[in-house]
C-alpha cells in the first residue's frame, strides 16, 4: 500500500514501479521454465509462459496491488469478498487450463497421438468428471460465496438503523455541495488543483485531482447516513477507502451509509461519467474524533453567521472584483474558460455576451427574464447553466456578476450589492 | 458443379458488382471488409485516447475531445467491427454450411449492407464538422448513453448518434430475420436442426435476441430524441420524467447485446477446435443447449449494469443471483471446449493459436465476470477501471480473437490461396502479449480505485497507465501485421486445396476453394 501512497510524478520512480511488476512476474515465468524444461520450438510452452505470466501477474495483487486500505465495516467486508472470490476463480483458471495444457502437450499429432472419436462422456465416470464443475460452481455462486454476499448486501443497504448523523450531498457539474441539515450548515467543495498543473505549466502536488478546497468532515465511530442527489446529470459518489459508491440521480434521493473508523483524509472522485469535467470531481473526506468534530462545526456556525453579517454591508468595488476574481477561476472556469473565451458550440463565451452586457434589473428592481443575474441565479434549463442561488451565497453571487460585467473587456461598470441578490432569492 | 451452374457466374463488373450485390459471397466479403476497415478506425480512435492517459496531466486532447474519442471508439468497435463482421461471416458461411444457394432475401441483404457505410458517416459527420466550426462534436456521453441528462445536454452530435442506432438497428434486424428465414427454410435434405453446425446454431440464436432487443434500442433513442427536441419528458427528471427508465431501457438491449457479440464466436469455435484435434465435435447438443440457456438468461440480468444506481434491496439480491447464474452455461461451453482437444491428435496452426487464445482469455473474462455481480463488491468495482479490464477480456479476448480465429480460419476457403503461417503466428503472439500487457494493469487501476472515462488521473494511477498505454500502442501496431497477412494472401498466397485443413469437416469444406460463385443451386444430401 505504501508503495501505492507515495506520490509518483517523475519518470524514473514510473519506471522503478514498472520494472517491480515485470520482476514479479520473470521470477514466476523463470520458474515455470526449469519445470518444462529447456525451450525448444513448441508454441504451447509459450502459450503456457503467457499464461503463468498473467497468473502470476494477478497472484501480484494480492500483495501489492489491491483496493486501499478500507476502514469501514462495508468496505472491509467488500474486500475479503473480493480476495476470496479472486482466490476461487484463480483457482478455477489454474485447474481448468492445468488440464488445457496437459492435453495440448499430450494429445499432439506430432508426438503421435491418436485422435479418439467420442462425442461426449461415455463411462459413469466421465459423467461424474462432466457433472461436477456445475455443482462446484452452484455451490460457489449461491453457497460458499452466495450467502456471505446476501447478508453484505442486507448490511450495505441497512441505511437507516441506528443512523446517528445525516449528511445531504448534493452534486452538479462538477463539484459537490456538502450539508449538515441539523446544524444549517452548507457549502460547496470543488477541485483545488489548477489548470497550471492539469496543463503541465506547473509541478503536480502528491494529491494532484484528489484535493479539494473544502474537505467533507466527518466523525468517526459514528453511524453516518449519506442522502445523494443530483442538480443536474448523474453522478456517482465514490471514496474506495469506504466501499461504497452511489449513483447521485437528479430527482431522486439515494441513500448509502459510513461508519469511518479511523481518522485520516480519505480521497476519492465522481465515477459515473458526468460531462467535460468528469475527472475533475475530487472527493475529499477528513474524518475526525467527536471533539474535535464538535469544535469544527461551532467554528463552521461561527463563519457562517459572520457570512450572514456580510451580505448585509455594502461592499465596494474592489472587494467584490477580487472575490469574484477567485470565485470565476475555480469554478466558471471549468467551462466558461480563462478570458471569458468559452468554448464555441460548448459552451458560450462571456467576453462580449450580450448577456453580461445587458441589463439585469427592471425599472422595479425585477430580474429581467434571462438577464446576467437571472442567469447566474436560475441557471438554463437543459444545459450546463445550472441555478447558482442553491450553491452560491449572497456575496458570491454580487460578487462574480460583478466581476463578470467588467472584466475580459466588458465595460459594464456596475455592480450587484449581496443585499440586492438577498432580496431577490 | 454442374454446367449450368457455371454459365451464370458472371457479375457485373467493377464497382457496380458491389453496389449491386445479391450473392450471399459478395455481400459477405464486403461486410467483412467493412468490419476490418472500422475495426482500425476504431483502434485509431482509442490510440489518441491512451496516447492522452500516458502521463498524468492534459498533454494532447481536451478533456471534451477525450469524452468524443473513447464515446466513438466503444460504438464502432461494438457495431462498426464486430458486429458486421459476424454478420459477414455468417453471410458467407451459412448458405455453404447448411446447403443452400444464397440467403433468403437477397436484396434484403443488399441494403442491410449499404445502410452501413452510411450509418458509420452519419456517426463521424459531427466529429469532423467540429474542426470547421460546427457543432461541438460527435456523442461524447458513452456508447450506451446512459447517463440521461447528460445525452439531453450533449449537442448535436448525440442527434446523430440516435439516427445512427436507428440505422444500425434496421441494418441488424435485416440481417437476423434474413438469418432466421435462410436456416429455418432452406436448410439441405436430411439437415435437421440438430445436425445443423453449431456456428449456424449460435447465428440463429444470436438473431433471434436482435430481434427481441434492437427494438427495444431504437424505441429508447427515439424517446431520447423527442425529449431532446419535441418536448416530451420521458427522461427529464426536471419536468417529472425518469432518468433511471432510460438506463433500464438500454441495459435491457445491452446486455443481451454483449451476447449477441459473443455468441458467433461461441458457435464458430467448436469447429476449430474440431478440425485441429482431427475429432468430431464434442458435446454437440449441450453446447446447443446452453447457447439456448444464455441467450434466455440474457435478458433476465440488465440491471447488473446499474447495481450502483440504487436499486431496492429485492432487485439487487435477485439480480445478482441471476447474474451468477450465467456462469453455469458458460462453464458447459468451457467443458465442451476442453472435450474437443481432449485426446486429439492436436496441430497449431494460426486459427488454432487464436481459437485457444480465446479460451484463454475468454475464461479470464467470464471468470472475472463471476465477481462483478457480488453487490457489495460491485460497489467498488462498477464504473472503475476493473470493468474496462473485464470486458475487454470477454470483447476482445473473446469477440476478437473468435473474429481473428474465424478469418485464419476461412481466409483460404474465401480466397483459395493460403496465408502466410509464420506471420499469422507471429501476429498472433504479439496480439497475446500487448493485449495483456494492455488490460493487465489496468485491472489493478481499477482495484486501486481509478474511475473509468477520465481524461486524467491522480499520481497513484501512473505506472499502470504508462504500462497500460505503452501495450496498447504496440497492440494497435501489431495489428497492422494482419492487413500485410491478407493483403499478401489475396495477392500471392499459394493455393489451397478444398479441404483447406487436414481435420476439416462440414459442407463448406466439400467445396473448391474459392467456391464458385453460385454454390448447392442443387442441395447436396445430408445423411
């Protein structure tokens, strides 16, 4: 796992890990070589080298490369299934292609075999030999593996027993809303990596796609139950480390459950393919013990209050330039792109829109139907244009329409106040 | 063949031969072609997308290009290459096989395989309209499209993605009611169904399931198109539609359609494995049987596709138990595979090579496949790298070294020339080994929790990736080998004998090679 862990970002250290697997799988290969003998020019001993090669490839996994390290009941439960069940079919794969290989070294013309002229089995024991791959599987499927799956799947599904906590997640292209619905807290985490490192303009971090601006913070020890929907597209929630993963559907809601038992960040990202920014949907999970979590959400109430207190002001100009700045490029980035230059037939661009450069109020303070802050607010429907009011706050909002308006060479000179867009949710 | 036979052998010359072909040879030569021809476009498609995944970070593509290019590389692999493949091989094949003098419905035939060429440009249009400006591209929302809102987001390019499945499926239902009719009324005297060769077997159901599903595809590309443009809300979870009927829809065509591309491989199998054990085929009526029982338990299954998408309870222990229980048929087939070498008197030439290839990596694929509908551990695996590493064992260890297998096989019966042996080893040894070293590592990405369709990756996933692309590179190119192969045995090949293969048995075989071009206008007597 450790290996896994450590961060890979230069050439040499791919190399290194590239070459551990073709040793791991020569020592195998060189094994099977002295048992066979010395090679001469007989396809099936290749045939069988290839073979070994791929067993030994998978036995690798065991050992080296498998799921990360699960810390919660599902996801320790899922991964001694699937040990177990890798373990079988291996098994399986052995037996069956051992005799494969048997009869393609024995039963060659050019050793002078004979070939035999039966249709099917004939004797009882061939029968038996015929009859007793079936139950051998019957008994794997629905016994051996088929009853320790029910009662894994009875417990994934348990969402609702003794849930001590709920947490809503709510997700949209391309990041995910986070909230504690008991304590009124909310927000939004999105990727923290930037486009300099996804373009290779700057060095990649150890998380690189795997960090996020604001984590999800859990508890641990605690019966958490997770409520999944979707503002838009589907999307799939996934954090291996837990074992489950759970299709976020737009007008439905899901439910999944986590009982995080050791603290650590925990990461993971959206695995249902959700657009242009599919791989761009980090999930970053920090579990931590009660009192520290305690601690967390009071600070969290206390921001959230000073936040309330701010939409109140009247901000200035440049406050709300800079904000807006920094709202713009991590997140209408993703698909408004740098400059405001959209992309054409995707996505439109900002920098000269006829929308930032219209009005957005009426003469009575009314949004104007598909004007810029109606836009930004309401979203349009049917496209990646989703309804920011959900996500953003009073002050995000003032802020990135202003910013918008008078940057990328618009001209507009206006600007939102928070206590204006307050007034129109 | 008797004098008058002969006297009709002249088709029109050059092109229009092709433009107006009825012969069920022409027509098969030209949907095996097309096959082949896409089966690189195909290849091309998914070289850019690993040539992306290399390296960490956005060196080549945008993450939208991305999206297009791996979205037309599954649709034209699936219904570009091997479908219409299998359907030229059964074109060829199955009049010679069962007796017959041509398909059923020759013109029929004619226009399933024209429609073709222009339901593959159809798809492409939006990909290359895009460098002009226009449109934002081909379908980029995967080859199944199940991810609702999204195809209702997605620009024109998944217009012409419906209008190419509507294509498709009429090209395919064409094809299988031709099939059903040809073997149901034309089969020679004293060829009952139960002597009839199991390929012929395996077409036959493989048609039938194209006619209970393709349907069922059109019926939901349609729905998706009128919600896309005329208003419904079939689909549209904002205005009460279901986003989840519109997977049910397609997983219930998709799944079975994973059969419908294995299952001419299942059926042309035993006959390789027959004629170079120099033994009869063994367990004839079981793998008949289970053919049957796969083809039934298809369409119970669908839903292992969306295990993750939060079905009840009920639904995900029944679908997984039905799930496993595809694994029982599967394992005749595999133990009437082995029944056919079993104390023969065994040669390796290259269709051989290829056919216990496929058992191989076929069993890896069906093996894998006995896992995956385990929910709890499904969890971990749907929607990770771990599915694109298991089917393409089952596609291309099983789909593709099956085609591969069949084209070694009957390339001289088609061409009356032979290929080279020693380059189709060699093609055959180098596809092995990328295509492991291609699929290998990227079960383990999978395992360590890489999700599937991202255009870029975490650091951890870096050395399988490089792995991965580097044998996907050298797989694409060592592909290149079996076009020289073909090309050199059509030019120059020497000539092969009727019989083709010492072990060779069945109709088709009684033959010159090539046959002329109208064959059992007489039907022979089957005893």
């Amino acid at each position: 796992m450790k290996l896994i862990d450590a961060a890979i970002h230069d050439e040499s250290v791919i190399k290194k890990r590239s070459i551990r697997l073709f040793c791991c799988s020569r020592r195998d290969g060189a094994a099977s070589f002295r048992e066979t003998g010395p090679i001469r020019k007989q396809l099936p001993l290749w045939f069988g080298m290839v073979f070994l090669l791929f067993v030994s490839g998978l036995a690798c996994a065991q050992s080296i490369w498998d799921f990360q390290e699960p810390v919660t009941p599902v996801a320790r439960d899922s991964i001694t299934a699937s040990v177990d069940f890798m373990r079988i079919i291996m098994g399986i794969y052995a037996a069956v292609f051992a005799i494969f290989a048997y009869s393609i070294f024995k039963h060659r013309k050019s050793s002078g075999a004979r070939p035999g002229a039966f249709t099917g089995p004939g004797t009882k024991w061939q029968w038996a030999l015929a009859i007793s791959p079936f139950l051998l599987l019957i008994y794997i499927d629905y016994i051996w593996m088929g009853i320790p799956a029910f009662h894994a799947i009875a417990q994934m599904e348990d969402t609702r027993t003794a849930a001590e906590m709920v947490v809503k997640v709510t997700a949209s292209q391309w990041k995910w809303q986070y909230e504690y619905p008991e304590e009124n807290i909310k927000f939004v985490s999105t990727i923290a990596t930037t486009q300099d490192q996804i373009h290779n303009r700057a060095a990649k971090g150890e998380h690189y796609l795997q960090e996020v601006d604001n984590p999800l913070i859990l508890p641990t020890n605690k019966k958490i139950r997770i409520l999944l929907t979707s503002t838009d597209v589907i999307h799939s929630w996934w954090v291996p480390s837990f074992g489950v993963k759970r299709d976020a559907v737009p007008g439905y809601l899901r439910e999944m459950w986590v009982n995080i038992e050791k603290p650590g960040i925990y990461r993971g990202q959206c695995a249902q393919l959700c657009g242009s920014g599919h791989a761009f949907m980090p999930i970053v999970v920090e579990a931590m013990a009660e009192p520290q979590f305690k601690e967390w959400l009071a600070q969290k109430k206390a921001q959230g209050a000073a936040a309330e207190s701010a939409a109140g002001k009247a901000w200035s100009r440049e406050e709300l330039m800079a904000k807006g700045d920094e709202i713009y490029n991590r997140i209408c980035i993703a698909c408004h792109q740098a400059g405001g230059a959209g992309l054409p037939g995707a996505f439109p661009a900002l920098a000269g829109s006829k929308i930032v450069n219209g009005p957005f109020l009426d003469k009575d303070g009314r949004l104007i139907k598909d004007g810029h802050l109606d836009r930004v607010m309401n979203g349009k429907a049917g496209t990646a244009m989703q309804a920011f009011k959900n996500t953003f706050s009073d002050v995000e909002i003032a802020a990135i329409v202003t910013y918008e308006r008078n940057s990328f060479g618009n001209h507009m000179g206006d600007m939102v106040q928070p206590a204006q867009v307050k007034a129109l949710r | 063949m008797t004098e008058a036979i002969t006297t009709h052998d002249h088709p029109p010359a050059g092109i229009m031969r092709w433009l107006t072909a009825t012969n069920h040879k022409d027509l098969g030569i030209l949907y095996m072609s097309f096959g082949g021809l896409m089966f690189f476009i195909g290849g091309a498609f998914i070289m850019a997308v690993r040539a992306e995944l290399l390296l960490p970070g956005l060196q080549l593509l945008s993450p939208g290009m991305y999206n297009q290019l791996f979205t037309l590389h599954a649709l034209i692999m699936v219904f570009g290459a091997i479908m219409p493949f299998a359907t030229g091989l059964n074109n060829y094949l199955i009049p010679l096989m069962i007796g017959a003098p041509d398909m059923a419905l020759p013109r029929v035939n004619n226009w399933g395989f024209w429609i073709l060429p222009f339901a593959a440009v159809l798809l492409l249009i939006p990909f290359f309209l895009q460098f002009f400006g226009i449109g934002s591209g081909a379908s980029a929302a995967g080859w199944v499209m199940h991810n609702t809102s999204l195809d209702l987001q997605s620009g024109i390019g998944m217009d012409f993605a419906i209008f190419t499945i509507h294509l498709l499926g009429l090209s395919s239902l064409t094809g299988a009611i031709n099939v059903v009719v040809t073997v149901l009324n034309m089969r020679a005297p004293g060829m009952t169904l139960m002597k009839m060769p199991l390929f012929v077997w395996a077409w036959l159901i493989t048609a039938f399931m194209l006619i209970l599903v393709i349907p069922v595809f059109s019926a939901a590309a349609t729905m998706l198109l009128t919600d896309r443009h005329f208003g419904t809300h079939f689909f549209d979870a904002a205005n009460g539609g279901d986003p989840i009927l519109l997977q049910h829809l397609i997983w219930f065509f998709g799944h079975p359609e994973v059969y419908i591309v294995l299952l001419p491989a299942w059926g042309l199998i035993p006959h390789i494995l027959a004629t170079f054990s120099r033994k009869p085929v063994y367990g004839y009526r079981a793998q008949v049987y289970a053919l049957w029982a796969i083809c039934f338990l298809s369409f119970l299954v669908w839903s292992h596709h969306m295990l993750t998408s939060g079905l009840p309870l009920a639904a995900e222990v029944y679908f997984m138990y039905a799930t496993m229980a595809i694994s029982i048929p599967t394992s005749v087939l595999v133990f009437c595979w082995l029944g056919a070498i079993w104390r023969g008197a065994m040669t390796f030439e290259t269709p051989m090579l290829f056919a216990l290839g496929f058992v191989a990596h076929f069993g890896m694929g069906a093996l894998t496949g006995m896992i995956l509908p385990d929910v709890a551990v499904n969890a971990q695996y749907h929607n990770s790298y771990v599915i694109v590493s298991h089917f393409h064992y089952t596609f291309f260890g099983g789909g593709i070294f099956g085609m591969m297998a069949a084209l070694y096989y009957w390339l001289p019966k088609f061409t009356g020339r032979m290929f080279d042996e020693k380059l189709g080893r060699l093609h055959f040894w180098l596809t092995v080994i990328f295509f492991n070293m291609t699929f290998i590592p990227q079960w383990f990405a999978g395992l360590d929790g890489m999700p599937r369709h991202i255009a870029d990756y975490a650091l951890r996933f870096s050395a399988m990736n490089f792995i991965s692309s580097l044998g996907a590179f050298l797989l694409g190119l060592s592909q290149l080998l079996l076009v020289y192969i073909v090309v050199k045995c059509v030019r120059n090949g020497p000539k092969a004998t009727g019989q083709v293969w010492e072990g060779a048995q069945g109709l088709e075989f009684t033959l010159p090679s090539p046959p002329p071009y109208h064959t059992f206008e007489t039907p022979p007597l089957v005893k």
